[in-house]
C-alpha cells in the first residue's frame, strides 16, 4: 500500500538517484570530450554545463514546483549568492581542465579529499576546533590520495594542482553556506 510518506520517500530516492546519474554522466562526458573527441575548450564546457543547470533548475521550479520559486530581495542576498555560484563556477572549470590531464578514477579519488579541506576552512572561518576523531579521520584519506598520487601512472602536475583547487574549492563553497550565508 502507498501512503504519502511512502510516496514522499520514493520521490526523495529518485531525486538522489537522478542527482548521481546525472553527475556521473556529466563527469563521463566532459572526460569523453575533452579526453577522447579532443575538445580543447573546458571553460566553454563548463558555460554549458552551467547553462544546462540553469535552464533545468528553471524548469523545475516553474513547471514542475518542485520547490517554490524564489526572488532575490536585497542587494547583500545577491552578493551572497553571486559569490556562491563564483566559486561553484570556479571548482567546476578546475574539475573539466584537469580531466584534459588525469583519468576520472584518480580525479575522483583526489575529490575526497574535500573533508579535508572543508575542516581546514571551518577551522580558519570560526577557530574553533572539531572533535580530534574527526581530524584522525582525515588523515587514511588524505594519506591515501597522496599514495594514490605517487603511484599514478597518467600524474600530470598541472592536472593534480587543478583538481586539488577544485577540491578545494567545492570545500570552500560548503563552509561559506554554512558559516556565512545562513
């Protein structure tokens, strides 16, 4: 029997679902691109990517309400959001230019480490230390990446250096959310 929970819960799991297909295929086809059909412009890339967001994010929201539609009321909330989506445009460029470089597998890998950065952030927003678990627990990531990283085959310096300021980037964007734009 559906009830609404059930029915609420369903539509939640196809949302995320969605969101990972999505992203994943979003992934595959910049590194096809870029990689295999020789595409030499990421930054182009990433316009489009953000265009597609736009226009499908739009379409949500008008069409299909599947969260109400909202204005932007001050000119501070349009910095806020500007400066959002700057650095979310910015991680994403870093992302497409360094899959010209490095395999999908080993980006993926180095995107992990964004725990770590997001601590680091968080630390130097508010000064205030997390649970040293939580630090330990950074540390097989990290330790891991940076094996992963000595024992690639296809490491390429400037491709690492763009994925790591993607990564960094990203964790930028979550403490900034979190901190300052509440």
């Amino acid at each position: 029997m559906v009830t609404p929970n059930n029915k609420e819960f369903m539509f939640i799991c196809f949302l995320v679902a969605l969101w990972y297909s999505s992203n994943i295929g979003v992934i595959l086809l910049n590194k096809y691109l870029i990689s295999n059909y020789g595409f030499k412009f990421p930054i182009f890339l990433t316009m489009c990517h953000m265009t597609a967001c736009a226009i499908f994010s739009y379409i949500s929201i008008v069409f299909f309400k599947i969260v109400p539609q909202q204005m932007i009321k001050s000119r501070s909330q349009f910095l806020k959001v500007a400066t959002l989506s700057f650095v979310f445009c910015g991680s994403v460029v870093g992302g497409n230019i360094s899959l010209k470089y490095l395999a999908v597998s080993f980006n993926q890998a180095v995107g992990a480490t964004t725990p770590f950065f997001t601590a680091v952030y968080a630390y130097l927003a508010t000064f205030k230390r997390e649970a040293w678990i939580t630090y330990v627990a950074l540390v097989p990531v990290v330790a891991g990446v940076a094996i992963a990283s000595g024992g690639e085959p296809g490491f390429h310096l400037f491709g690492f250096i763009m994925c790591l300021s993607a990564t960094a980037a990203r964790a930028f964007k979550s403490v900034l959310q979190a901190f300052y734009f509440l």
